[in-house]
C-alpha cells in the first residue's frame, strides 16, 4: 500500500498497527518465558497469533461480517479460558444461533443458479463467520478479508526482517 | 423537487454512460419546452414528489408521434384527484391486478397497463417514451421508478444492473401511459408523451421488453375485462430480457456477484483467469496463503517478542528454551502455504521422535536427525549464533543439545529468507541422562 495510508491516522493500516504494537508489549511484558513445555512455546505463539487477529478484527470494529464472527470467536474463547461453564453456554448459544442463523439464511447448501457451491463453501470455512453468508455477501466478505490480510502480512514484514 | 434530483441522480448514477445521456436530457434544465402544459396535473397531488420527478422527465421529452395514435381510451372522466383515480379513467380495468402488484413495489396507484396498450406500444414502437410516460402514468411511481427505469434501459445489456420486479409493474405502467399518450390534449392526461429524440437506442430494447412484459401482462392479467383486445400479437420474450420477477432476481444476483468477482480479481494477484470456478479457486488458494503468512509471521513476531529473553535462557542451567520460528523462509519456499503448518507440526514430530531415539540409542538419534538435514549443538552456541543472525539473510541449519536440550533447528528456505530459523524445544520426554554423553557432541552447523 502506500505511505499516505500510513499518515492518515484513521487508516486501517494505522489503526491495526497501533493496536497490534500494544498487544504485543503486552505479551511481551507478560510472564517470561519460564516454563520449558513445547506446549508453552506454541501456546505464547498462538497468544500473539490471537493477539495479530484480534487486533486486526477491532480495527475493523464490527462493520463487516466476518470481523464480528472473528471478535465473537475470540470472546468466546476467552471466556471459555476464564470460566470453562460459560464458555459451554456460551459455546451452545454460539452454535444455535449459527445454525439458527444458517437455517434463516438457507444459503449454505443453496445452488445459488450460479453452481459454484463446492468453492463457495470451501471459502465459507476460510473466512470467518462464513457460514452465514450467501454468495453474494460472502465475496463481499472476501475482498475485505484480503484486503486486511495483505494490510497484517505488510505490517508483519518488518519484524521478519529483524 | 429534492426527492426528484435524488431520483435524477440515482437514476443517472445507474445508468451506463451511454444510456446516460438520453436521460440527461430529462433534467429539469433540461427541457426541450415541447410539453408544459399538461405536464403539472393536480390530481398527482398524492404523489406529487414523485409526479413533479415524472413531470419533469417527461417535459423534456420531445414531441412524439404517438399524437397520431388513437387512443381506444378516452378518458373518461376528468377527476383523478387520488392516483388510484387514473387507472379508471383509462379505463383500465386490469387495475385491482395490476395495482396489487404494483403496490408490492410500491407503486402508488400505478397505473394498470395492458396487455393491449403494450402492443399497442409495440406496434407504435414508442417503447421509451412509453416506458417513461407509462411511469409517469403510473400516477406517482416511489422510487423503484427509477429503478425500472434503469432496468429498462439496462435492459439492453443484461449484464447491467437491473430494477427488481418493479419492471413489471413499470410496463404496466408503460401501458398506462401509451394509453394516456394518445391522448396529449387531454387536460385529464397526467402527463404528454412524447418520444425522446435519445430514445432511439432503447427502443429495441424496449420493444423487446415491452413485449416480455406484454407476454408476461398477459398471462397475469388477462382476465381483467376492461382492456380491449386489440392487440392480438404476443411477442415472445428474448433471451436474457424475460421479466419474470424470479428471473430478474436471478439476474440481479448474478451481475452482484460478477461485479464482486471483479473486485476480488484486482485484489488477488495472478488473476488473468476468465473462468469463474478457476478465479474462485484462485481465490482461495490465496486467502490460504494469506492466512499462512499471517501465521508464520505471527511465529516470527513470537521469535522477535522472546528474543530479549534469550540472554536470560542460558542462566537457568539450561531449563531455558528458546523458541523462534522461521517465518519467512517457510513462508517463501511454501508461497502455495501448504508447507508452513506441515513445518510446524513436523517439527514437533521430528522432537519427539528424536527423543525417543535418543533415549534409545544415541546414533539412531544421530542419523535420524542427519537425515532430516538437521544436528545438534549446544544451546550456548545456538542462542550465540541466533542472536548473531538475527538480521542476517542466511538461515542456519544447527541442532545441538546441552544438558538435556536438544535444539532443533529447522531449515528456513535459503535464498529468501531473511530471518533465522531456529526453533528450539525441549522435549518433554527427554531423559536427563540420555542426553549426558551428546553433551559432549560437536556442534556441527551445517547451512543450506
């Protein structure tokens, strides 16, 4: 993308940005590495994996579909941590208000007229909250789900390079 | 007259630009002076917003031939205080049908076309001027007006965007007013109909949809009594043109999702497809990839949070683990983003196997990591080393173990990668003494 995007401070590259780097010290000044398990490296990794979407997700706030499933996947998980019932109730009342939701819809498994029903659901399962989008949306969803992706990946870049 | 210019510029907005000018043309500024008089009918006043937008289209209108036509309807009578009015004063008796439709699409009123007035529109081939005065005759159309109007004239490329069923209550309307048309004079007429000069390039595509929608007015309201039969042909409706409301629909979708493909074509890279189902599964391919990427340098930010926690790992006697991941490499020997999850997981299996051979028989352990293109090193040296080559470009191979640590490296892709790969775990089924005699193992570092 270009600079400019980078001046304007409302941008979603800036937006992102900044919400990521507070993530990030936030981990970083979390508990030191002390524990010694694999499971420990990869769960502080998947830690700043969850903290990179949600950062991205709140940047985006809840104006397209698949940053509200993110954010409420991200929720329920984090309930789910913090107070495993809940987590199951609110797991359960997740899962019937997609089916719900899906049902209403009736889009998942419909033809659409334009028979592309098996891609469609593979790009379902890749963007989240898909499920719930017929095609039309769910291309919607898509490019903006790109669009957010190539923002993250250019912004990660410089860590990769030290 | 701000709901009219609303009207006007949605309705331009939606047209084409070639289709724009013939209703250019039809701004308030824009009129040709041929028609006032008749233009501003008091008994729109239900609907007047709507009326003065309709009045206004149509007093740019240029005179039209349909002055020469002969209306089998004279008006009747001359009130037409509520819009519902004019369908009976044309004698239009398709009205309860028709207006029930209509009013699904939010018609006030709309005036009931025919099967009759649309061939006689057809015959006439006045289909824009219809189409438009038809609207207008409708008696204060709400805005799917433009709506219909838009599909009129998109009609003639069907890839364009298209009104919804109001089409149909359009052509109805369309009837509606090439009734009304013949008869200009008519103070009771709610508006003149004239042709358009412009309206040439829609009047194939009129007449084609005229005559679907005749075909259509036909089979829905045929009963209605008071149309005269006087019209006698059908005109089959063209292909890609049929106004069935469950075909425009489809229709509608189908160009919102060209559209999105089109979108989503610029943003996906290598996307020279011209078929759909390969640009979707290009699309796919590429959200994985983006997905992957995410992933890894997610990994690599995790490498780049514990780095200042490296220097601390050799003071713990060797508890410490170091974890950093190889982001970038992967990332670019696997841009088809199937590799980088399997490198993760395969290093974890790798882990565990070598422990397990380790606590059997150091050569195996060995010659399993050989294999792998991978060694052993002890962890002073791999975090020396990891530190070192932080910024630089090449990505070392070293596996070594002190103490019980074995350090798995993998290798990231060479050429591309600018990071280190260097992932180091400690096996949770190591046994302390199984790793004592590789404590004394050279460090081997072996690049790529």
């Amino acid at each position: 993308m270009n600079n400019p995007h980078h001046l304007n401070p409302t941008s979603l590259k800036s937006r992102f940005t900044t919400r990521f780097l507070r993530a990030l010290t936030k981990i970083r000044a979390q508990k030191p590495i002390s524990s010694s398990s694999p499971t420990e490296i990869f769960r502080r990794y998947r830690r700043i994996k969850v903290a990179a979407d949600k950062s991205m997700a709140y940047s985006v706030r809840s104006r397209r579909i698949w940053s509200r499933a993110m954010l409420w996947k991200l929720r329920s998980r984090s309930y789910r941590r913090q107070d495993p019932c809940s987590g199951r109730r609110s797991g359960k009342t997740n899962q019937a208000i997609m089916k719900k939701s899906s049902n209403e819809n009736t889009t998942t498994r419909r033809e659409d007229g334009v028979g592309f029903v098996e891609e469609a659901d593979e790009l379902r399962q890749l963007v989240p909250g898909g499920e719930t989008m017929n095609l039309c949306n769910l291309l919607d969803e898509t490019a903006h789900y790109i669009k957010c992706l190539t923002t993250q990946v250019q912004l990660f870049s410089p860590i990769g390079k030290g | 007259m701000q709901p009219c210019s609303r009207e006007m510029q949605a309705m331009n907005s939606l047209l084409s630009p070639t289709q724009q000018i013939p209703l250019q043309d039809l701004q308030p500024n824009g009129n040709s002076g041929t028609h006032q008089a008749q233009i501003h009918n008091p008994q729109f006043d239900p609907t007047s917003s709507h009326d003065d937008f309709l009045d206004q289209m149509l007093s740019t209108l240029p005179s039209c031939p349909w002055s020469d036509l002969k209306s089998p309807w004279d008006p009747p009578k001359s009130d037409e205080t509520p819009p519902s009015n004019h369908d009976n004063n044309v004698g239009f008796h398709y009205d309860e049908i028709l207006a029930s439709k209509l009013r699904q699409h939010q018609i006030n009123g709309g005036g009931g076309g025919t099967t009759a007035a649309m061939k006689m529109m057809m015959q006439q081939q006045m289909m824009l001027p219809g189409r438009l005065i038809a609207a207008a005759g409708g008696g204060g159309l709400t805005m799917p007006l433009h709506n219909d109007i838009v599909d009129g004239s998109s009609f003639k490329s069907p890839n364009q965007q298209g009104g919804e069923g109001s089409v149909q209550a359009l052509y109805n309307g369309f009837g509606a007013g090439s009734l009304h048309g013949t008869n200009n004079q008519s103070p009771n007429q709610p508006q003149h109909f004239h042709h358009p000069q412009g309206g040439n390039m829609q009047t194939q595509s009129f007449g084609a949809t005229a005559g679907t929608v005749m075909n259509q007015s036909q089979a829905s309201g045929s009963t209605t009594g008071g149309a005269p039969a006087q019209l006698k042909q059908r005109v089959r409706a063209r292909r890609g043109q049929a106004t069935d409301p469950h075909s425009i629909a489809e229709r509608l979708r189908r160009e919102r999702i060209a559209e999105r493909m089109k979108a989503l074509q610029e943003l996906v890279p290598n996307a020279n497809k011209t078929d759909k189902a390969s640009m979707l599964d290009e699309i796919i391919d590429y959200v994985k990839f983006l997905q992957l990427q995410v992933l890894s340098m997610s990994r690599l930010g995790g490498a780049a949070a514990v780095a200042p926690l490296v220097a601390d790992m050799p003071s713990e006697g060797g508890d410490c683990v170091q974890t950093t991941a190889g982001g970038g490499g992967s990332l670019q020997r696997n841009s088809n983003g199937n590799q980088p999850s399997a490198n993760n997981d395969s290093l974890t299996v790798t882990e565990h196997q070598v422990a397990k051979l380790m606590e059997e028989d150091m050569g195996s352990a060995m010659q399993y990591l050989q294999g792998k293109g991978l060694c052993l090193m002890p962890i002073s040296l791999a975090t020396a080393i990891s530190t070192a080559t932080c910024h630089s470009r090449n990505p070392m191979i070293n596996k070594g173990s002190s103490s019980n640590h074995p350090l798995l490296q993998s290798n990231g892709d060479g050429p591309s990668s600018p990071s280190m790969s260097v992932l180091t775990v400690q096996s949770a089924t190591m046994g302390n003494g199984g790793l004592d005699g590789s404590a004394k193992d050279a460090a081997s570092v072996s690049k790529p």
